[in-house]
C-alpha cells in the first residue's frame, strides 16, 4: 500500500520525523518526502488535504497521538 493512503504509514512518517528533529514537518517537508517515494502524482496539496479535509498538522499529529502543534503555519 502506498504512502500516505494508509493512516499508519503517516503516523510513523510523523512520529519518526518529530523522533529525529524535535518538531512536527511542515507541509512542504512532507510533500518533498511524497514526490521522492511516490512520484508527482501524490504529491500535491489537494491529495494531502482530500485526506486531511481540517488541516494536515492537527489532524496528522491527532492521528499519531501526539499533540497539537504550537505553530499552525503547518497548513499553508
């Protein structure tokens, strides 16, 4: 199953980025890791916004039990 279509691949990608740098990766960041595993075709805002319909960084960081980031620039 591809990245990003199944909720536990982005929990880990999540969990696992926070793990390494201390902060949650911004939309950019995650759409760089998309394009470099999956190709052009995911890697856009509206496939990342079709599956986080109220925000990629709140919703994403709910989804990995995690909490709310202090920063909402996340969703730009």
């Amino acid at each position: 199953m591809p990245f990003g279509s199944d909720p536990i691949d982005w929990n880990y990608f999540v969990r696992e980025y926070f793990e390494e740098r201390e902060f949650i990766p911004e939309l950019r960041t995650l759409l760089k890791t998309l394009r470099e595993r999956h190709g052009k075709d995911t890697a856009t805002r509206k496939y990342v916004y079709d599956l986080f319909p109220y925000g990629y960084g709140q919703q994403a960081c709910k989804i990995a039990g995690m909490r709310k980031p202090l920063k909402l620039l996340l969703d730009l």
